[in-house]
C-alpha cells in the first residue's frame, strides 16, 4: 500500500504528491472545459484531498508517456466511526465532474465507472446538465 501526500491539484484529472510525482486519475477525462464558476471540479477534487494523505492503487499500466502514475486514489474517511477506504475517482464520475475515459489496459474498474456515469448522466449532474437555451 502506498500512501502520499496531496500537495498540488494543476487539473481535477491530475495530482502532485508531497516528492514530486504526479498522478493521472485513471478513467477520468479532461473537464477543463467544462468548469464553470458553480461547476468546478477542480474545486471539488481539491476540497475533498488537498494537503490531505491518499492511498494510490495501480492496474495493469503504472506510468504514462508524460512519466505521470496511473492510479485509483482513496481517501481514507469514517463511516459510523469506522475507518473506510473512499474512491475519489468514483466519487467525480457519479458527482457529474468528469467524463469516463474508456482504458483498454488499465479496465479494473471500467464497466462500474461506465455505470456511475450513466447514473450521473440521467440525474443530469454537473456536465451532464443540459445548457441553458440563449
């Protein structure tokens, strides 16, 4: 188990350790484009991890082309006073603040990511919001 410190958030997708590594969130897309003021996932990933410790889980492929870790992160949180591993991936798919990226290779958790979106996508959530006509 490895265990690290959350020291910068440069995209809601993409987090800086505490030694300087970086860490792409696996199955999530680039929401850059879809933030607004109200809809920021960058605001929220930071809420829920900055300066705060991250379990990393690793699939198949642990490193991209840009020498970034692929990682599953969890934060550790209490449940009725017990200690529980949380996926922070999960948990910006099924809030609406990231898309699903679909990864061949790194597939643990594809068809429950697939799932959460859909779910998010249906309570029309964040960026599955419908754009307000003008």
């Amino acid at each position: 188990m490895i265990i690290k410190k959350v020291v910068r958030i440069p995209q809601a997708n993409l987090i800086e350790l505490d030694r300087g590594e970086k860490v792409k969130l696996l199955g999530l897309g680039d929401s850059s484009f879809f933030e607004t003021e109200e809809n920021s996932s960058l605001n929220f990933i930071y809420q829920l991890i900055f300066n705060r410790y991250v379990k990393l889980v690793f699939d198949k492929k642990m490193i991209d082309d840009q020498g970034n870790l692929l990682c599953y992160i969890f934060l550790n949180t209490a449940i009725e006073g017990k200690p529980v591993w949380c996926m922070i991936n999960k948990r910006m798919i099924v809030n609406g603040y990231c898309n699903v990226i679909y990864d061949p290779i790194n597939n643990k958790h594809n068809e429950e990511f697939l799932f959460l979106e859909a779910i998010a996508k249906d309570k029309a959530k964040r960026i599955w919001k419908p754009k307000e006509e003008e």
